[in-house]
C-alpha cells in the first residue's frame, strides 16, 4: 500500500433534509421544509436500497443510508480501503430541483453542512463544492463563497443535466473554476431532465447504469468542440464513476472525426485525444477490463497518458470485490501516480499537511 493513498470520490449521505440540512438552510427555506413536509431530495441514481449504493458491511446497523454516518466512513475509507486523505462529493437533489433559488439555498446548506460536521471533524477529508448548475450566475456565486476555505478542492456538477456543459451558458463557472485552480468534477448521476440513453428511456435500471458511459463522452465531446479549453487553458475536468477502457475507441474515433470535419471548428487546433490527455482525469472505480495483465497494460498504453489516472474507492458505492479498489493488474508505476502524484497534480488546492 502506497504511504500516500489520496481517494479522489468518497460519499457522505446526506441523511434527511429535515434532519441533516435544516440547521443550515436559510430561514425562508426553513419554512418551506417544514411547512411542505419536504424530507428527501435523493436521486434515483443511487437509491439507498440497492446493493451498489453500499454493501452490507458499509450499512448503518440503524437503517439509515450507507455513507451518512462519518465513523462508520472513517472506518471503512480510511481504516479498511486505506486511503490517507479523501475527497468527499455528496451526490444528492439539489441540483436536480427546477427552483434554481431552491438549488442554490440547498447547494449553499450542504457545503455549510460537510465543512462543519465532516471536514471540520478530520483532518484527512477534503470536498468538492455543490453548485446550483440550473443557475450558472448562483453557481458562481457558491464558488466564490466557498473558495476562501482550501479544503474545497473542486467543483461538483452531474454528468447529465439540462444540456450539454460545453454551452456557453456555463462558461461562467469554467473561468471562476479556472481562476481559482478547482477542477470541475463531473459525477455519474442525473438531473432527470431527460432520457439517460441517447435515444430515449430504458426499462431497466441496469441499462441507465450502462448508458452512463454515453453521458460521459457527450459532455467530453461537448467540452471539447465547443471551444472550452481554448477559452480556458488552465481549467481540468475529472470525469468521475464514468468508467476508463471506453476511453481508447472513443479517442480514435474523435481524432479520425476531427481529421475530416475540422472546418466545422476551426477554434479546435489539436486532435481531440490530445486535448483529453492534457485536460481530462478519470477515477478509477468502476474499472471495467478483462481480468489479465496483458488486456490491462494494452488499455493504458493505448490511453497514452499515465497522468489521466486517480485512484477513487467510491465508497460505500460498491463497484469491486474484497477489500483493495485498486484494480488488478495495474502496473506499479501506475498505481503510484495515481495515488499521490497525479491527485496532487489535479486538485492544486489539496494540501495534505493542512
């Protein structure tokens, strides 16, 4: 185990509006919990009940969601997958509501809420800010909010919300997160604004989990071509629970794309897949490959970057067997950057001896 093991996408639950976020709500959203009876905003990407949003042993003995009680996190993050510090990205509601002022208040209570009851309480943890993406001006306004305290070391935003996130409707947020040196942090899961599949709605919750992917290289694509890091040099994105061995097909067939319909985006003066090498970072759970060695180096050669690589656990999510997230048959060079190295390289603000 590496001395330095820096876990990239942890999720502390938020157990209950009405009993985790009320303290930190304003007094107008207060009223309204109360008087409305709203006690939930979770997502139906990670409904509490399913074995993947937390295995047994990750499960409160109380009931109550796998990931809400930080103990229970410190032993099984810490103590039990061996990470050293950890970043936490609370996945939840809010950026789902269509009330943006409601988005906002919520987004503004759940970072007030893992700064006083989880950062504050551990040294080791770090967090991502929540934005209200519905509302690009309020997202900024979150961002410089939050951006004086330097245990936010990202900027959390869904892989599918209301459209793609190259638009310049959300340029806003990339030059306040380029500006103050935070990654934009897209994470698996849905503003259900519309069909998880490119066309259209599945009958199963295991084919939305699949169709993620898709998500992923939409908005890779959209990032890209629409000119984001071309306006913003200095800006990174980590693509987080996207998964990593789509990552080759998908970079030739941008590039061979590119080749023969550049005239459209005479802005993109590189082939994509250098673009990705340079700007784009993935979390390495779920890491989905064939189970030998040789399978395994060939995805990585062919990524043609050791520097794309976090290590992430995505606990309690549950997306690998026994005990190490560390997926088999990485190289050891590998394993090294993407524990220490290559985190630190990504979160500028991730300081680990404060």
């Amino acid at each position: 185990m590496a001395a330095t093991r820096i876990d990239c996408d942890i999720h502390p639950a938020v157990g209950g509006t009405r009993t985790t976020l009320l303290p930190y709500l304003s007094d107008h959203w207060k009223e309204q919990v109360v008087s409305r009876a709203i006690d939930g905003l979770d997502l139906n990407s990670y409904p509490p009940s399913m074995p993947l949003s937390g295995r047994a042993d990750w499960r409160p003995a109380d009931g109550s969601k796998p990931g809400s009680d930080l103990a229970m996190v410190q032993r099984g993050a810490f103590d039990q997958l061996g990470a050293s510090h950890a970043i936490c990205n609370v996945v939840y509601g809010a950026q789902a509501v269509f009330d943006s002022y409601m988005a906002a208040d919520f987004c503004r209570a759940i970072n007030d809420w893992i700064a006083a009851e989880w950062l504050a309480r551990d040294t080791r943890l770090r967090a991502s800010i929540v934005v209200p993406i519905q509302a690009p001006d309020l997202a900024v306004e979150e961002i410089e909010r939050r951006v004086g305290d330097n245990r936010f070391v990202s900027v959390l935003v869904p892989s599918q919300g209301e459209t793609l996130l190259g638009r310049r409707h959300y340029w806003p947020i990339y030059q306040a997160a380029e500006k103050y040196k935070l990654p934009i942090a897209i994470h698996a899961g849905s503003a259900y604004r519309g069909a998880p599949s490119s066309i259209g709605w599945p009958s199963y919750r295991y084919e939305y989990y699949l169709a993620e992917a898709q998500a992923f290289q939409a908005q890779a694509l959209s990032l890209i071509y629409e000119g984001v890091f071309g306006k913003y040099p200095g800006l990174t994105v980590v693509l987080m629970e996207s998964g990593v061995s789509w990552l080759p097909a998908f970079m030739w067939r941008a590039n061979k794309t590119w080749r023969g319909v550049r005239v459209e985006v005479p802005w993109v003066e590189r082939e994509p897949a250098a673009i990705i090498r340079d700007h784009f970072r993935v979390t390495m759970q779920p890491f989905d490959a064939p189970l030998d060695p040789t399978s395994v180096a060939d995805i990585i050669d062919q990524i043609g970057s050791d520097k794309m690589f976090l290590f992430a656990s995505d606990y309690p999510h549950w997306q690998f067997d026994g005990d190490d997230p560390i997926p088999r048959y990485l190289p050891d060079s590998i394993v090294k950057r993407m524990c220490e190295d290559n985190p630190i390289e990504t979160f500028p603000r991730l300081k680990l001896n404060s």
